[in-house]
C-alpha cells in the first residue's frame, strides 16, 4: 500500500493512505516514511507521514 500511496495523484487519498501506513507499521515502515517526507511528495503526504 505505501508505495501506492506516494504514486497516488489524490493528495486526499495519497495523504490517507500514508496515515495508515504510518498508524499501523511504524516500525517495518520506517525508511519508507523517511522517504516520504521527501519534498518532491505532495504536501499532504509529507504531514501524513510526519
């Protein structure tokens, strides 16, 4: 699901679906959300993942 997330050109739905990635595997996920704090993800994304 995360990768979907990040390709996701809905910045509600990309946004949600990073939520969940981040609520339900923190830990096994970690170096993704890093990845997606990058700046070329939408902003949504970004504080989603934060």
């Amino acid at each position: 699901m995360g990768e979907r997330a990040l390709s996701e050109p809905d910045p509600l739905i990309a946004a949600v679906m990073t939520g969940g990635v981040a609520r339900h595997d923190v830990a096994g996920r970690a170096a993704w959300l890093f990845g997606a704090l990058a700046s070329r993800h939408l902003p949504a994304v970004r504080a989603a993942a934060a």
